[in-house]
C-alpha cells in the first residue's frame, strides 16, 4: 500500500483540475476513476467564458482551443406555444464553447497525469475509511487530503454516511447526433419537459431532454421522431438533478463539482463550477499542506461565495420541467421586457449580450 498526500476520486473537470494542481506544487498526488477514459458523460458540454482563466492557470488554454469544439454564436430559447427570443453572444472576449465531455475530460485527465498525479482509471471505490484508507477492488491507497469529485451521486459521500436524503423529481437524458448545419444552442420548453441542443464540433449536435420521471420516455420519444433518431439511439440518463449540498468540518476533506453542490447540467454552468471549486480545493490543500490545517475554512468560504447570487437559474430550470406553462409564460413577457433574460445569459456566460425577440 502507497501512502498519498493527495487522493482525489472521480476524474471530471474537478477532479482532474484538483489533481493538476496538487501535484504541480509538488504534492503526492492519486486520482481515481471508476471509468477508463475517454468515456462520455451527461452534461450540456458548454465553456462558459469564465472556464478560459483556470485553463490558463492550468496551463491548457491553448490545447483546450484546438480540441474538436464548436464556437456558439447565439442561444434561443422557445416556450410551449412556439414563441421564441434569440440571444447573439457577442464576437469579442473569450468564446462560448461546445464541446463533448469525453474529449475535455480526457485532456484534463492527461494534464493532471502530465504534472505528475499518478491515475487509477477503471477502478471503482469499494470502501473509503477516516483516517483516509481508500480501497477499490485491486488495491488500496492511504492519503492525507481526500478530494471527493465523483459526481452528483458520490460515493465518497454515501460511504461517510453524508448523502441527503433526494427525492427524484426530474430526470435528464442525452444523446448525440449528425447534423449538416451548425445548431449553436436552442433550449425548447413543451409540455412534458425542456429540450436542449447545442453544436460541439465536427457536425455532431448534443442533444438533452429533461422530464419528470413518468414523463421521460414520452419526450424521448416524440424528440426521437423530430430528429429522426433510430430506435437503438443510446441515451445516456442522469438522476437527481436536485439535491442539498454535501459539506464537511473535516480539514481533510474536499467536495468539489457536483458532489459538492449539483447544477442543472444544460444551464452551461456545470464546467465552470467544477474547475472553480477543484482549483479552490487544490489552492486550500497546499496553504494546509504547508501551513497547517485552519488554512481549510477558506476553500468552504470561497466555495459559498462561488454560488452566490447564481442558483436562481438552476431554480428557473426546474420550475421550467416542473411547471411548463408557468416558465413559458414568464419566456413571452421576455419578449417584450428582455432584461431580465439579459441578466440570465450575462450570469450564465458573462458577459451581456444583444437581445431580439421574434414572431
């Protein structure tokens, strides 16, 4: 058995930008992963601007920039009677990005390992012990953080006994397929749910529904039938979209992503509060690391703040699934007093943008 100073379990965006950094400072770092990368993941692939600072820290601007990606141009969102607002993000400043989760995890992943993290993949967890004893099904590492970014379903968390209590509301499913022409990003409200789609390079579109869970294959579907899918098409689901968030006192002890605090996955915000807490976790772990454990207060501050003043669009997505007439309601008087749409997309992607409402 290899003791670690680092472990860090689940190999996403978090995961792998905590694992990059720890290590880089010079820290015995682990990662492991369940899945063998590349593999895919539920998400709407969106790079909000903000993503492109922790790139550059992290060094992998450049790379992240000509992997296989899509620029997006415009969002337009359509409610249950077929009116739809357009949003165009302007040309200027860091891009609004598509881009497929198997292609930008496995770069991460291959960073982290590149600034010296060593990576376990195909090994799930079986056991996670205080005193940080982590066992998987072939071996065994000791460690003195643990980074916990095994996703909205952590298993860390259910093996500390720390997973809330969730109730499955909504369920959140997603495909891929071909399309002749750039589609940038349209989220569609209907009665039973919401629809996204969104280009991330290559001619392949991303393709997202979500609906209560009895609804969930009606939509599926009658969106199948639109697009023309095949009845074999392989979904990818997701379950809870909801849930309290995990904290812990442990000065130890790091949730990062969405074992931290999950997001709507189409709202575009998803990436970005990953990178953010996992580098907000590697940061607190080095100060602790050299200066002592009181250093770890700051990650669970900053970490808060990070969220403040932004879930209200995670609570305008749910109510959009959970009471379509209502949501598209709300879309059709956007037309007509646009700023607080404008207000949304300036949150999600940061910067402002030009809106125009159309017939």
């Amino acid at each position: 058995m290899t003791d670690w100073d680092v472990t860090v379990i689940g190999g996403g965006p978090a995961g792998s930008t905590a694992a990059a950094f720890t290590a880089k400072a010079g820290l015995k770092t682990l990662l492991i992963d369940r899945a063998v990368f590349p593999r895919e993941k539920v998400c709407g692939d969106c790079l909000n601007p903000g993503c492109w600072e922790v790139f550059d820290q992290l060094g992998v601007a450049e790379q992240i920039a000509g992997l296989p990606s899509a620029r997006l141009q415009w969002v337009a969102f359509t409610n249950i009677h077929g009116r739809q607002i357009e949003h165009r993000f302007p040309n200027a400043g860091p891009p609004e990005t598509g881009i497929r989760r198997s292609v930008l995890d496995h770069a991460l992943l291959l960073n982290a390992e590149k600034a010296g993290a060593e990576i376990w993949q195909g090994e799930p967890v079986t056991s996670v012990e205080r005193g940080w004893l982590i066992k998987t099904g072939r071996r065994q590492a000791r460690t003195k953080f643990l980074v916990a970014a095994d996703g909205r379903n952590s298993s860390v968390a259910r093996f500390l006994g720390a997973f809330p209590r969730t109730k499955t509301d909504r369920v959140a499913c997603q495909t891929y397929f071909s399309a002749d022409r750039p589609l940038h990003i349209a989220l569609e409200l209907n009665d039973l749910g919401y629809m996204g789609v969104g280009t991330v390079g290559q001619g392949a579109v991303n393709l997202c529904i979500v609906a209560r869970p009895k609804k969930i294959e009606e939509l599926r579907s009658r969106i199948s039938e639109r697009f023309g899918l095949a009845p074999e098409q392989r979904w990818n689901t997701v379950a809870p979209l909801f849930r309290r968030p995990v904290e812990t006192d442990d000065p130890t002890l790091f949730y990062v992503g969405d074992a931290a605090r999950v997001v709507e996955p189409f709202t575009g915000e998803g990436i970005f509060y990953a990178l953010k807490s996992g580098l907000l976790a590697a940061e607190s772990i080095i100060e602790s690391h050299r200066k002592g454990p009181s250093f770890r207060h700051r990650y669970a501050e900053r970490h808060r703040q990070l969220y403040t003043g932004r879930l209200w669009i995670n609570q305008l997505a749910r109510l959009s699934v959970l009471h379509p007439g209502i949501s598209s309601t709300c879309l059709e008087m956007l037309r007509f007093w646009p700023w607080p749409l404008e207000e949304l997309t300036r949150r999600v992607v940061g910067w402002d943008s030009a809106v125009k409402g159309e017939k």
